[in-house]
C-alpha cells in the first residue's frame, strides 16, 4: 500500500515524465517542420478532395485512377496560377526594396509626430544614463519574402513532392487510413462501427473545409473585382493575396491591407486614392467577417476565440506563415474529430465556443 509521501512522489514523477513528453512534443514539431508541414498539408487536401474521388467512383472510376486526375488536376491548376502571377509578383517585389525611399518621404508628413516623440524618449533616456555609452547596432540581413514563404525553389519543390506523393496514396487507398486512426483511438464501442464514423468525420471535415474555401475565394474574388475599379494595377495577384490570408484569422486582414496600401502607395502619386483603397478593403473584410462567414458556416462550425487565437500563435511559432494559414483547419479538424469521439469530448467542449 502506498503511503502518502509514495503518492506524492509518483504524482511527481508523473507530472516531470509529462512535462518532458510536452516539451520532446514542441521540439519535434518545431524541427521537424520540413517533414511535418508538407505531411499535415497532404492530410487537409485529403479530406478536401475525398468527395471528388468518391463521386468518380460512383461513375465507375477506380479510386487510384481517380486520385491521380485529382493530382494532374491540382497540378495543372497551381502551374496555371503560378505562371500567370508570377509576373505581377516578381514585378512588385523587384519594385518594392528601390520604391521604399519613396514610400518613407510620402509618409514622414504622417509619422512626422511619432518620430518626435520617439526622438524625446531617447532624449529623455540619455540624460537618465549619462555614463551609457552608445551601443553600435547590429543589423542582420533578413531574408526575402519568397525564402521566407518556401525557404528555396529546392525545398518546395521536395515538400510538394512530399505532399501530393501522400495525397495520392491516401485518395487512392479510400477511408482505410482514418479508419485505423480511430480504430487506434477509439473505445470498444467505436471501433465496431469505425467506417460509420470516419465517413462521417470526412464528411463533416469536407464541407467545413468547402465552405471557408469558397467563402475565402469569394473575398478574394470581390476583392480583385474592387481594386481593378479602384484602379489599381494587377488585381488579380491582390485578390489571391486577399483570398489566401483571409484563411489566417485575426491578423490576415490587416496584412493583406498592408500590402495592398503599399501597392497603392507606389501607383499613385496622391494619398487619397491609397485611403480609398484601404478603407474599401476594410469594409470587404469586416462585411466578410461577421456577416458572410457567419451566414454561411452558421455556428456548427464555431470554435473558442481563445482557443484559436492560441492556435494561431503556436503554429505561427512552429511553421511561420504557412502554420498561420493551417491553424484554423486544424482546429476545425481536430475538433471535429474529438466530438465523434467519447475519450475526447472534453477536448471538444474546450475548443467549441462558449
């Protein structure tokens, strides 16, 4: 029988194994990205095109056949996609490092203020400590926006090898992978009717994932649509940007509202024309945000706040923007997997809105 100094130090040893489990789990993620990423993202296409290879097999089509027009298909549309905005692209990040000295003159009239006050407080810093000498700054290169995104022509080109590699096999091997998954997972009771709910689990995953893509290609398309009759140049390409951070919540909007201010800023010689461009993307945003989404997703599809907030910051941590844009199917997901599951319903209650 244990006493309770043996208890104690069981919980102890316990709560130190968890601790160390948590901490070899963050690791893993964190340096395992070129590994992780493009595995998780084969995994969210999976359930985004499982219906399209169930309704070709409906039309006598063989699963593995069908995968593979999904993958040609996939294929062929993001080198169409890429090859048309590849020019406007490296137009404007060519454009942008030689355009930023003219960026910073026409803004000094609006920062003029904040830099007094920036140039007070280091006033008033210095005469706090007299005998501090000035540390000379050390400025790092940072890199460009396109390594930072993929990290190299080489590496995404091996993850999305990676990815569609494991698309295809999942396509074509049916619900067989979840089923395992939730065979491992599951209670007794569970793993008798394990078909029952993966097919259920993909379906309700599908139409979540349907629905904030199509929501998402809306904005975007609106998006494009109003910058052309704003007159900006090359809406299409700020539509896609529109329409690919809208997937990132709460900061995406106002990145996207970021760049296209600066397009706007180097295309017009008068400020007005800028304002009008952001205040119009803004409005587009939040009509987006709290009456499209709603509308459509309905509360079904509603998760904690909180929650995905902190989703947001740990995967954006972990994976940088390509983990921001993943965090919220992620958690959609997740908690749709652990409402169909009895071992993980408070998971559920945690992630679903108050």
């Amino acid at each position: 029988m244990l006493t309770p100094k043996d208890s104690r130090a069981a919980n102890e040893v316990h709560g130190a194994q968890t601790g160390l489990f948590v901490l070899a789990l963050l690791y893993t993620i964190y340096f395992a990205r070129p590994l992780l990423l493009p595995l998780t993202l084969g995994l969210i296409l999976d359930f985004l095109f499982r219906p399209v290879v169930r309704r070709l097999k409906r039309w006598r089509l063989p699963e593995p056949a069908g995968a593979a027009l999904v993958i040609l298909a996939l294929v062929g549309g993001f080198g169409f996609g890429l090859y048309t905005l590849s020019g406007p692209a490296s137009e404007w990040l060519a454009k942008a490092p030689r355009s930023l000295p003219q960026v910073e003159t026409r803004l000094q009239k609006v920062l003029r203020p904040v830099e007094k006050v920036t140039q007070t407080a280091e006033q008033v810093g210095k005469l706090a400590n007299p005998g501090q000498p000035d540390v000379p700054e050390v400025k790092l290169k940072e890199e460009g926006l396109g390594a930072m995104l993929f990290g190299g022509t080489q590496a995404f080109l091996e993850a999305a090898v990676v990815t569609l590699t494991l698309l295809f096999f999942l396509l074509a091997s049916g619900d067989l992978f979840l089923r395992r998954v939730i065979a491992l997972v599951a209670g007794p009771q569970e793993r008798s009717r394990a078909g029952e709910i993966a097919r259920e689990i993909e379906k309700q995953v599908s139409r979540y994932l349907y629905a904030s893509t199509g929501i998402n290609v809306v904005f975007g398309v609106v998006t494009a649509l109003a910058m052309h009759l704003l007159g900006l140049p090359n809406a299409l390409l700020w539509g896609v940007v529109a329409g690919l951070t809208a997937f990132i919540p709460y900061l995406g909007g106002l990145i996207a509202a970021a760049l296209i201010g600066m397009a706007g800023l180097l295309t017009f010689t008068n400020t007005s024309p800028v304002v009008t461009i952001v205040l119009v993307f803004l409005v587009l945003d939040t009509l987006k945000g709290y009456i499209l989404y709603p509308l459509v997703m309905g509360r079904q599809f509603t998760m904690n706040a909180a929650m995905l907030f902190v989703a947001l910051t740990f995967w954006w941590w972990a994976w940088g923007i390509p983990g921001a844009l993943l965090a919220v199917p992620l958690m959609a997901i997740l908690k749709i997997f652990s409402e169909r599951m009895a071992g993980l319903t408070p998971l559920a209650k945690l992630l679903e809105e108050q």
